[in-house]
C-alpha cells in the first residue's frame, strides 16, 4: 500500500473513533443530567476512565492488526494528539454547559 493511501486510511480511522466516541459521550452525558443530575461528577470521572480504555484498546488494536512499524508510527502521531484535543475540547464544552445549568434559575 503507498504512504498516501495510508495516511488516508489512518486519517479516516481517527476521524470515525473520535466521531463514534464524541457522540457516545455526549448521549450519555445527556442521558445521565436529565435521570439524575447528581451523578454528574461520577459519570465524568467513569467516562474519562471508559474514553481512555477505548483509545488504549484501538492503539492496540491497530498495532496488532498492521504489522508494519511505519504505519503504526503514522497511526500513533496522527491519533494521540487527535485523541488529547478532543479531550480538551470535550472538557471545555461539558464546562461550559455545567456553567450555563448553574446559572439557570432553579424553579
């Protein structure tokens, strides 16, 4: 397979990891604040935990499956960078939304 069809390929792994795991999160976050608000601190902290595992699990994945060590060099700078922004934005994002409940008037 030549370099350009590899990073294709590894480009389009990350973006439906990273968009499947984005959506999961989001619907359960979601989920949990409308059944019970208090559990917010604990689905945070499970959901980090669960999102971790699941990067881990697809680079492992991936080192197993590709059995060349350039491709999966490729595969590691192009997800793990990926991989932290979505988490930072993820995070900057729950934020902003815990920030906009609190200042909601309690009725």
């Amino acid at each position: 397979m030549d370099s350009t069809m590899s990073l294709l390929l590894t480009a389009v792994a990350v973006i439906a990891f990273l968009t499947l795991e984005s959506w999961a999160y989001n619907h359960l976050r979601d989920w949990v604040k409308a059944n019970d608000p208090e559990q917010m601190p604990k689905f945070y902290l499970a959901a980090g935990a669960l999102r971790l595992m699941a990067a881990l699990a697809v680079l492992l994945a991936y080192c197993i499956l590709v059995n060349d060590a350039h491709r999966v060099k490729l595969f590691a700078l192009m997800f793990v960078p990926a991989y932290l922004a979505s988490l930072v934005l993820s995070t900057l994002h729950s934020a902003k939304l815990e920030k906009q409940s609190d200042n909601k008037p309690k009725e």
